[in-house]
C-alpha cells in the first residue's frame, strides 16, 4: 500500500529519483509529517476502542503496524 505522498510522486514524476535533490527532501519531510499523522489515527483508533495504549499497546505495535502497511 501506497501513502499519499508516495503515490504523488509516482503519479507525477515516475519516481522519487526522478526528482531534484532539493525537492527529494521536501518529499521526505511530507513523508514524515504524514508518517506522524498515520501515527496520530492509529493510537486514536486505539483509544476509541477503549484499550489501555499504555499497558497493551506500545511504540513497537505502531512500527509493526506502519513497516507492514507501508514499507515495500
């Protein structure tokens, strides 16, 4: 699965080597931010189910979570 950004890039540039060096790290920065919002939703959804992020769910989950979805 594809993020967002991942997707603009290859929809408008074929790729992320395809583009300048400058604008390389503006896509790495909006892939952070938009990183930390999949982040953000995930504990979010976590909390709207009434469990206990602190005891059951932790930074490991998240990062098992996010390299499955969206890592290649």
């Amino acid at each position: 699965m594809k993020t967002a950004v991942e997707w603009l890039v290859d929809e408008h540039f074929g790729g992320i080597e395809n583009c300048t060096l400058d604008f390389k790290n503006k896509i790495n920065q909006a892939k952070e931010m938009e990183r930390e919002q999949i982040e953000d939703a995930f504990y979010h959804g976590v909390e709207l189910t009434k469990i206990r992020v602190e005891s059951i769910i932790d930074e490991a989950d998240f990062e098992y979570y996010y390299n499955d979805t969206f890592e290649q």
